[in-house]
C-alpha cells in the first residue's frame, strides 16, 4: 500500500476560473474545470491562459487541476482536441478527464488520464479495462451501492471517484439519447436539453392515469455527507461534488461543507491502522458555517448509496423547495403576515421566500422589503415585489418556506476563507548579522539572512516575546505560522524595519522551493498486449462516434462495432435512457411491493407505462433482473432531416480503409426492452 492509498482527495468543480481559485481556497485538493472546448458542459469553457492562472494557484498548495475532454468526437475534431490537450499540458494541468477511447489512439502528451462519468463505470470488469488501458482515476457511477464498490476496488488499484454531492442525472450517464432524439442536442457531447426535469403524465397499458404533471424523472439532489466514513472503507479516495455550471456561493459553501467533515475524519484516524491523510497542503478556515441547505437544492437524498430508496425523486417540482420558515397569519391587499418557527430567525430586504398552490405547484415569491411586527411572537410583514399576482393563492396556516436567504448570499460574495501552510520558523545570529530559517509541513526548507550590527536589548525580559510576535506575522503570504523559535547568545534588539523584509525573502524562497519541488502525475501507462475488452460487441451505447475509437476497441477484440447514437443510425424505437430510477417502484406499482395498485378506476396495470408532455410520448420498459428502467423512444424526423444537412455529424464518413461493422438492429434481450 502506498502514501496515495491513505490520501483523501476532495475534487471540486470550476465554471470559471474565479471560482476555481475560490475552490482552492475553501480546501479543494484538485478542481476539474473545461477547458477551451469539448467539455461536457458547453457553457462552460475557459481559455487556456486562465487555466495556467488556476493551475499556478492550485499548486501554491499542492492541490491538482484536472481538465474536461469528455465528449464524444467527431473525426474531424480529433486533431483540434489533440492541439488543445498539448496546450493544457503546457499550461500545467494535471490529469485530462476524458470518454471518448479515440484519444487513445491519438498523439496525447503524457498527462495523466481520467475516466469521466460519461464512461459509465458500473461493474468490475469495465473498471479493470480503463485501468489497465492506462487511465489512472475513474469515476464510479452514482448508482452503486457500497457493496458493489467495494468489488470494484478489489479488482482495481487506480484512484476510485465517486460523486458526493450535486444535481443527479436519472440515467446512467452517458446512457441518455432523449436530448438528441427530440432536440439534436446531444448529452454526449455538453448539450443536454434536461427532458429529465420536464412533468409527465403517466399512463398505463389502459390510457389510465397513474400519475398528472409528475416530474417522474426528476431526481433530488446528491448528498453523501453520512457515508463518506463508509465510502473510504470500501476504497474510495477521491470526492467529486457535481457543479460546472453552479455558481461562487455554491462552490465556496459545498467545498468548505466537505472539507470540514473530510477533516473530522482524518483527525478521528490518525492513530487508527489506515490512517489518512489530505491529498493537499495548508489549513482552511472559514468566516461562515458551512450549511448544504443554503444553496439551490431539490431536497437531499444519498441514492443508492445504501441500497434502493423509495424516496429518491423530486416529482412535486425541479425547482428548490428551500427550508421552512414560518407561515402565513394574515394576507392584506399589498403584504402578507409570517410567523417564523423561530423567534431568532430573521428575514430580509430580498430574501426570496416560496409556498405550494392550492394545485401543488411551488410558487415563488420575491421579497422587496420586510417589517418586524412583533419580536416576541416571532412575526413579520412582507411586502412582495409583485403583491398582485403573489399574493393570490396565500392563505391563512398556509406554510412557507425561504429559499434565498440574501444575508447569507451577500456574506460568500466577500472574501470567506484563508487557507495557509503550516511553517516553523527559527532565528538564529550569525557572525555578520542575523539569520531565518522557514522549514513548511511538507519538509520544504528555505532560509534569509541580513547584516546586522546587534545591539543588546532595552527590555530583555520581552524581547524574544515582541521578536516571537512579529515574526508570527505572515500577511498575505500562504503560510501561517506554527510555532517561533529564537535561537540568540543573548536578548538582542531587531527592529522591525529589518525583520519585515527579512521575512519576505524568506517566504519567497520558500514559495520558490516549494515550486521546484512540486512533481506532475505520471500517466498510467497501458497493459501489453492489449487486454480484451469485456464484450466483443457493442451497440450505440458505447458512444463510438470517430473512426480512432473504433480502431481503439478493435484492438481490444470488439468484432462487431455499432456506430453512435449521435450517428443517426437508430432510427426505430430504442432505449433513449437507461437508469436504475424506476418510476413503477417509486409510485408502488412494483410487483415486488404488489401485484396492483387499485386507483380511481381500478387496478391499474403496471407495464407498459407512458410518459407524455404535450407531443412527446415515451414507453417505459422495466427489466427486473438488473432492477434497471429503459426509457424508449424514436429520433425525430426533424432531427434526422436536419443531421442529412450536415454530413459532418454522420459517422459513417469514416474512412473506408478500416470497414465499419453496424448492427443497428442486432440488440441484446435487455436493449429490446
């Protein structure tokens, strides 16, 4: 076992570069962020020089900048990937997270490579392949349970991810085609269309209602923050918290939640026989308490974590419910009365407070200014920014719930965490002067001297004690420090003009040291000969999209390789998403928790079942033996229309050199359903 196996990595993420600095500061050990393209959020690509910014704060600290190249590439976007991951390289990224196998077969730099959750990364034997083809770090699906990591982490040794918090995908990812079908924006490749968040009608087999504007496929939100012991135990070493597109407040408050609870646990094991360590440098400390209920959030559920839950879903509302607050006394023309749960709770100028109509449906309502009514019962008048049409559905009793509370936004706007590495430092008198030596927790040493004509001391008895204070000073330099040491034949007196640039030379050296000694990931270097891959075919779910990854699976003994959903191949009905999410279960209909549900009209019959928003209808296919919903569908022929127009998305472009064997309508019994 090595140091890495003890090392607790928490990875956060970045929209921008501004937020990765912040990420860095509220205790990240690595940030993944997108770089200048082909990154599976499209909204969220950066340049390469503000990475280069990122990457130098980042490893100040130790901590690793990991970079997004995880869609599926067409073949004539292979080689501008290829230029953009050499550039990443040279700006000093640590790891590329990619999905597509084609940059395997490409001129990559030896970086670092990780498997991105698009790959999907289910079963033991998906996991050994990736690693032994040389990636170092993959991210398990959210799905699994802990016993099924733990299996997956006896027939690995890479870095196992695992996602801890965040917006859940329902489907298995890399495993959702309803974007592409219905819109031609592929999940695949960053642009997901979210049909996940849209409310269905259920039907059953009779055009029977099960269910009326439920968003059925709408997941509450990621949240591990009871498992993570567990989750160390079964083999996980790196935390992931979901979140490209969120915002400052969100990565401030979530990376700092988790660095302290990932904290707790090292301090509880450190004399224990595993015992860990942080996979960075430095202490932070935060002027704010971390609270994961303060950020947008559909409700928290841990998933599958501990086994098949049945209150997973968000099916009342995608939208954040917040956290109740009080509820509703009276209702006037133009304000509205609250009593507060608590009486030391407060409300705010623009805090942004909701409530449930009378249909269920939640409904916001944007506070423009509050009055205290009476302190001691708790109550407060609000006047809302659009009374007229706010106010209309309140009534008495009613509850209410605040889901933006501007206080709490406003304090993360301002500079909310320090985050330090730990020094000793001594002082000591030379022949010509004085000396300081600045040895940091990672055992970096670095030293300045000055000359000095030494003077004795007015005030002996204090001396060592003002000399002590001031050099425990550390400014805005990234070291704090542990504890001072003043090594002298005699108290002599240092002023401060000499001591304060004393300081500086040697925090710049040690900083300097610090950089020199920094050392990037090795790549993992590949299984020779090649080993065989676990299938040797593959339908359009294995996202073949480029002629380089069919050569890639080729070479690993795939004989029969289909061609990419993305590809327009598929044009009958097939699985548009697969999940682990199972509506009949979530809504009791489950032969294993009944045979029938009896409803308004009757027993209703449980497959298949329909979803329908508007025009579009889909099927839902249930396969009990892996426990997994297939959600059927069709391309539209709008969508085809248009990929017809633009012969650069069609894989079949390929070159004929290498033949490509499709099998569109070869499936497996479980792709039938």
């Amino acid at each position: 076992m090595t140091y890495a196996d003890h090392q607790l990595e928490l990875l956060a993420p970045a929209r921008d570069v501004a937020i990765g600095i912040e990420a860095i500061n509220h205790g990240a050990d690595a940030v993944y962020i997108g770089g200048p393209s082909f990154g599976a959020r499209s909204g969220a690509d950066n340049p390469v020089s503000d990475i280069a910014r990122l990457v130098a704060h980042a490893h100040r600290f130790n901590s690793r900048i990991f970079a997004t190249l995880n869609t599926i590439l067409r073949d004539d976007e292979l080689e501008p990937a290829r230029k953009i991951a050499w550039q990443l390289y040279d700006a000093g990224v640590d790891a590329l997270i990619i999905q597509d196998m084609g940059l395997l077969e490409i001129d990559l730099p030896p970086i670092q490579l990780h498997a991105s959750t698009q790959t999907d990364i289910r079963t033991p034997e998906k996991a050994r392949f990736l690693q032994d083809a040389g990636l170092s770090q993959i991210v398990l699906a959210r799905e699994l349970t802990l016993e099924q990591i733990a299996v997956i982490r006896q027939h690995t040794h890479c870095t196992l991810e695992f996602f801890i918090h965040g917006a859940l995908c329902v489907a298995y990812s890399g495993q959702c085609y309803i974007s592409q079908a219905h819109t031609g924006r592929s999940a695949n490749r960053g642009e997901c269309s979210q049909a996940c968040r849209l409310p269905y009608q259920v039907v059953d087999a009779q055009g029977r209602f099960v269910a009326h504007d439920k968003h059925v496929l709408s997941m509450k939100d990621n949240n591990q923050s009871d498992n993570l012991a567990a989750l160390v135990d079964v083999g996980v070493r790196s935390f992931k918290i979901e979140g490209r597109y969120k915002d400052m407040g969100y990565v401030k408050n979530i990376t700092a939640h988790y660095r302290r609870l990932l904290d707790a646990l090292i301090e509880q094991r450190q004399n224990s026989a595993l015992a860990l360590a942080r996979a960075s440098s430095g202490t932070t400390s935060f002027r704010f308490t971390p609270d994961p209920a303060q950020n947008f959030n559909r409700e928290f559920t841990d998933y599958f974590v501990q086994g098949r839950q049945q209150d997973i879903g968000a099916f009342d509302s995608p939208k954040n419910p917040g956290q109740p607050i009080g509820h509703v006394v009276q209702v006037g023309p133009t304000s509205l009365d609250l009593e507060l749960i608590d009486r030391d709770l407060a409300l705010h100028n623009g805090d942004g407070l909701c409530y449930y109509d009378l249909q269920k449906e939640l409904v916001g309502l944007a506070v423009n200014r509050v009055e205290r009514q009476n302190a001691k019962k708790g109550r407060w008048r609000v006047f809302p920014k659009d009374p007229l049409n706010q106010l209309k559905d309140l009534r008495k009793g009613l509850e209410v719930n605040r889901n933006r509370d501007v206080d709490w936004v406003r304090a993360l706007e301002k500079k909310s965490s320090d985050r330090r590495i730990g020094v000793w430092a001594t002082l000591t008198e030379t022949p010509r002067g004085i000396a300081l030596q600045l040895t940091d927790e990672d055992g970096h040493s670095a030293s300045a001297q000055t000359d000095l004509v030494l003077e004795a001391a007015k005030d002996p008895s204090s001396a060592v004690a003002r000399l002590t204070e001031h050099l425990g000073k550390m400014g805005d330099t990234l070291f704090a420090v542990l504890d001072v040491q003043v090594h002298f034949s005699q108290p002599w007196f240092v002023p401060a003009s000499v001591l304060n640039p004393l300081r500086r030379a040697a925090t710049d050296t040690l900083e300097t040291a610090r950089a020199r000694a920094f050392e990037r990931l090795e790549r993992s270097r590949p299984v020779e000969p090649p080993v065989p891959y676990p299938q040797d075919t593959l339908s359009y779910l294995a996202n073949v999209y480029n002629q380089r990854a069919h050569t890639f699976y080729a070479r690993h003994g795939v004989k029969l390789i289909d061609a990419a959903f993305e590809s327009n191949q598929e044009t009958g009905e097939v699985s548009l998403m697969i999940t682990k999410h199972c509506v009949r279960f979530s809504l009791s209909l489950c032969p294993k928790q009944a045979k029938g549900v009896t409803g308004v009209q009757g027993t209703v019959k449980a497959e298949p079942l329909q979803l329908i928003n508007g025009r579009e209808k889909l099927t839902l296919r249930f396969d009990c033996k892996p426990c997994e919903m297939h959600v059927m569908g069709k391309m539209k022929p709008s969508v085809l229309n248009a990929a017809r127009k633009d012969p650069t998305a069609i894989f079949a472009s390929a070159p004929a050199a290498v033949p490509l064997k499709f099998f569109p309508r070869t499936r497996t019994k479980q792709q039938k359903q």
